[in-house]
C-alpha cells in the first residue's frame, strides 16, 4: 500500500493554495456542475469548446485541498486539448484512481497526474479526486450554456448518492 | 495516568493534567479489546465516538452466549430455547426500563435505532393524529432523522415545520422557542444533546412549556443517553428516542420510551406478527404495547446485547462517566482553543463530549485524512445537520467525541495531530 501521506504532495498543495484556472468564463459554451454531498465539495466547471477543441476552461467551488488540485491539475492538463483527448484522461484517471489502472504499469496518458494515484487507497477520497473529472464529462454533455443541465448528468447520480 | 498511559503518546507534555479518578481509565481501557489496535502503525485514537462507540468485552461475551446457548424466536414456542430467548429480552426492556427511569417495561419499545424511533412517532402520532395547517417545531440542530420525517409528514399532510432558531455558541434561547408557539403548535421534536456542536439543550424547561399548553414532545435522546443521566419521568417528555451503538451497544438496536397514554391512542407503524391479537381478511386486532410496535421477529441478540451495555455503564457510574468526560472536553478545549487558525464551533455553556472544530485553510476532509495517519479518529463532514452548517456559513467541521475510556494522553495525540495538520498546508 502507498503510503497515504504521499498523497498530500507538494504539487498537490501548491495547487490547492494557487488553483489555475479559478473562476468562470464569459464565453462558456458548456458548464456542468458537481456535487460530493459526503464531504460537501462543490465545483461548478464552465468550458469554451471550439469545434472540438478546448479553447478555454475554469472552475470555481469550495472542496477539499484532493479535488481542488485535480481540478487544477486537470484544467491545465486538458486546455488547448481536443475533447476526445480530455475524455482519454476522464477514463485513465479514474482508472487509476479507482485502481483498474496501475499507473507503474499500463500504457497512459496521465503525466504528472499520478501524484493522484495514492487515493485508490483511501476509498472516501476517492470520489474528491474524481468530481472534477465527473463533472468534465457532464459539461461535454451539456446542451446549454447554463448549469441546471447537472440533473440530467448520467455521471453525476452515481457521485452524489455513493 | 499510569506511566503506561502517558508513553502511548509520544511528546505528551509533562502538563497533561490526570483525570479526577472517579473512574480507573485504564482498567476500564482494558475492558475495550478494539482499543488495542494500532492504525497507521500508531496506537488507535477513537475520538468518533459519537458517530458508534465501542463495545466493552462484558457486551460482546454477552451476545455470544446469547448465540451459542440461548438463541431461538421469541414470543412464540413453549420450548425451552425460546422461552430462555423470550425471558432474557424482556429482562433486557427492564434493564433498559431501569436505566431511563420509565414508569413502566411496555413503554419501553425495541426499534432498529433513533431513526426508527422517529419515524415511529412520525407514523404512529403524526399521521393519525396531525392535519393540514397543524404546525410541528423542531429546532436548527436537529439531526437530519429528527428533521425529513417531519418534511415527509408536511408533504404529505400539509403541516408546518417551525425552527428554533440558534446563536453564534450554538445555543437556542428559550424566549425565541416560545415565540413559535400558537393556537395550531401540535408537536415538538427537539434533540437532547447536539452531535454537530455538543450543546446540551434545556429541553426539561421546554417540555414544561409545550405541556403547559397541551402539546407533546420527542427527544431526540442518541447523544445524552450515553453520557448523561436519563430520567424520562423527571423530563416529563412524552417520547425519548435513542441508539445502542452509541451506548457501547450493538448496531440494529435502538429505544424508543412512549408514555403508556400516548403510545396507546397512537397507531402501529408496521404491521405483521406479533404486533396482532387474531387476524382474519376482515379484521385484525392489534396487540397490546410495546409489542403493537414490534412487529416480526426483532434483532433479538442486540436487543439483549444492549442490556448489557446498560448494565456496564450503570456499573461505572453516569455520573462517574458524566465527569470524566467533561474533564476531557474542558482539557480539549483549553488546548485547541489556544492554537492559532483553529476554531471551535459550538461554544454553548452546557456542552457534552463533542469538539467541533475547523481549521483555517484546510477542509475537514483533509483534516481527517492526516489524523488517520497518526491513528486519530475522527469524524468530518456535515454530521447530518447541514442546517447547522449553514447557520455558521461552513460546509463542515471535523469533530472529536469523547467517550469514558478517553485518555488526556488522548487529547494531546489530537493536538499533536491538528499542529501537524497545519505544518503539512503551512
Ligand atoms: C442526535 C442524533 N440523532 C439521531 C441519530 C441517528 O441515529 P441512528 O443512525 O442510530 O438511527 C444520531 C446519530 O448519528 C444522532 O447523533
């Protein structure tokens, strides 16, 4: 077992004390919202899709310091990227925080983003990792450019009532 | 403390002041098996005890003989097992009976938990007896199970909830209860003790002046019954809710006390065997109390097994365990109140075992999560009373809960615990 004070590595807490890409964009065209009612967390995402580039990408929310960094980290790893791109790393970090992905292993994309593979060790930490992820995947979904489209997020029942 | 006690702490300062020894802290430790355990490759802090506390050896060699010489279904054979069955859960409604000071063994009713308890009095009074417009008050520290049954009645019936509104300690003033109160005020449902903020709550004063003007009241009862003496007669409450796991008891278990008069008018919450007299397709009669609540066959292990955790807590003293436990929320609460960037939350001036508190820019989960690592248990997260979160404009707290067999070496790991905390997001 990883020890579980790695977790809270020094990427981790820079990126929890100076979150990129915090706060909302004018030109949204798609926003989800996400919701951990266990612990509380609550990001709202908004994201500037291009075609099927991502040209712009913000969040905003009060959450732990484990899924405020990866939404960070995640922010920065998929802006400029194309969404099918961004939905590689939904499914390859959530792999690997659930522990279908030994990151030492398998092929991946994940880079810097396995600072996050201690939680698989941590089941209740788990879902803080993966919200901003979640709610990724709902803003891809998402029809409108407002957030009430959270309901209807297939990702985002199984979050909140775990 | 023993020099024993005081080496399970590493950097336990010299200050840490020894409990008034009422209670032989250490002996009773020894009685707790759990308590052994190390996590994290430290010696187990419990301070989550009032989400479950643990059970003493007495209470688990009592559910073990109950399963290896005594089980059979209750009530309903004339053999030998089931007569042993039948004899020593009733003997368990006694002892419980005894324990809250209740009038009467058949007021006493075997539930799953306080939740169960509440939903009874939802099902059994409210339904029957509240209409449209009645109006039920309740009070922001309510645990969420003393608040969505109330909500499903209000939709369901079109009553009224009314909150008791509380200050910036955590504390309800009497005057802004009393104000609530008017010509349609059918129901009270206030809890004894928070487990959010650990206030003890007047609720004897305000059972006298919701009786004054006719109208009955639950207590919520999960987090005083373990720490606290409880004499339902002395209340005067109409109904007293509590939970074993809490009590040093087993899980599946819980109380509910009802006044004989009312538990009487009410009607059954579920229906099936045992709760009947005869039953045909055109008519049932419903047994006399407590067993027109019990229906089908109940956790009869943990029923017994929490008259036994009755009678381990009796044997030490409530008030014994009222002291120690207080000694150890004043010493918390002079050290971690002297540490910079923590704060507590729920300053009330009568307060039972529980410390919650936040620390400034770290969220409680991180909080807990570091604790684990030096084998602090604690509880983080909103403690099923968002509306008390909201009330201090927090998303949550992290909360210590003591139990007796807490040590002050105890406290001093959970200090040690939060410097740490705020030396890894200094
Ligand atoms: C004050 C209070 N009421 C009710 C409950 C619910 O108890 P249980 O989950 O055992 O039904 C709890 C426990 O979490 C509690 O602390």
């Amino acid at each position: 077992m990883a020890d579980p004070k790695a977790l809270y590595q020094e990427v981790i807490l820079d990126h929890n004390r100076k979150p990129r890409n915090f706060g909302t964009l004018s030109q949204a065209s798609h926003t989800a919202e996400g919701h951990n009612p266990l612990c509380g967390d609550h990001i709202t995402l908004a994201l500037e899709l291009r075609g099927d580039a991502i040209e712009g990408i913000a969040f905003q929310g009060e959450s732990c310091a484990i899924c405020k960094a990866s939404a960070s980290m995640m922010t920065a790893m998929v802006k400029g990227k194309t969404r099918q791109t961004a939905e590689t790393l939904i499914k390859e970090f959530r792999d690997m925080a659930t522990g279908a992905l030994d990151v030492g292993q398998g092929d991946h994309h994940l880079g810097r983003l396995t600072v996050f593979a201690g939680v698989r060790d941590l089941p209740t930490r788990v879902k803080c990792a993966i919200l901003p992820w979640h709610t990724l995947h709902a803003a891809f979904n998402s029809v409108s450019s407002t957030s009430t489209e959270a309901g209807d997020d297939p990702m985002h029942a199984p979050i909140g009532d775990a | 403390m023993t020099a024993q006690a005081r080496s399970r702490i590493p950097g336990a300062v010299p200050e840490t002041p020894v409990s008034s020894g009422k209670l032989n802290v250490e002996r009773i430790r020894a009685d707790f098996p759990i308590l052994k355990l190390n996590v994290a490759g430290r010696p187990l802090v419990y301070l989550d005890n009032a989400a479950s506390s643990q059970m003493p050896q007495p209470v688990i060699d009592r559910l073990v003989r109950y399963q290896t010489e005594q089980h059979a279904n209750i009530h309903r054979g004339v053999h030998y097992l089931s007569e042993t069955a039948t004899a020593a859960y009733e003997e368990s409604r006694r002892k419980i009976q005894h324990f809250i000071n209740a009038r009467e063994d058949r007021e006493v009713i075997f539930t799953s938990g306080t939740t169960e308890a509440v939903n009874l009095v939802m099902h059994g009074f409210g339904r029957k007896f509240l209409t449209a417009g009645d109006e039920v008050i309740l009070t922001t520290l309510e645990h969420h199970s003393n608040i969505v049954p109330w909500q499903m009645l209000r939709d369901e019936k079109g009553i009224k909830i009314r909150v008791v509104p509380i200050n910036d300690a955590g504390e309800f003033l009497i005057d802004e209860y009393e104000k609530l109160f008017n010509e349609r005020t059918r129901f009270v449902g206030v809890m004894h003790v928070s487990n959010a903020l650990g206030t003890v709550n007047p609720v004897k004063a305000m059972i006298a002046y919701a009786h004054a003007r006719g109208v009955p009241v639950l207590v919520d009862g999960a987090q005083a019954a373990p720490h606290l003496k409880v004499d339902v007669q002395d209340l005067d409450c109409d109904f007293y809710a509590f939970s074993g796991h809490k009590l040093c008891g087993p899980t599946g278990i819980g109380i509910l006390y009802g006044k004989a008069v009312q538990l009487e008018r009410m009607q059954p919450f579920k229906g099936g065997g045992d709760m009947i007299l005869s039953v045909s397709f055109e008519k049932t009669a419903y047994n006399a109390i407590p067993y027109k609540f019990e229906a089908g066959t109940p956790p009869i292990a943990a029923a017994i097994g929490l008259g036994a955790a009755v009678d381990y807590l009796l044997a030490l003293g409530m008030d014994a365990i009222a002291t120690h436990e207080h000694e150890l929320l004043e010493y918390a609460t002079a050290q971690v109140s002297g540490m910079p960037g923590v704060r507590i939350v729920g300053t009330a001036r009568h307060k039972s075992a529980v410390l919650s508190f936040t620390i400034a820019g770290v969220h409680p989960h991180d909080v807990g999560t570091l604790l684990n690592q030096d084998g602090v248990a604690v509880r983080t997260g909103h403690h099923c009373a968002q509306p008390v979160m909201q009330r201090f404009s927090i998303p949550a707290t992290s909360r210590a809960s003591f139990a007796f067999y807490n040590t002050m070496g105890e406290v001093d790991a959970l200090v040690a615990g939060i410097r740490n905390v705020q030396k890894v997001f200094g």
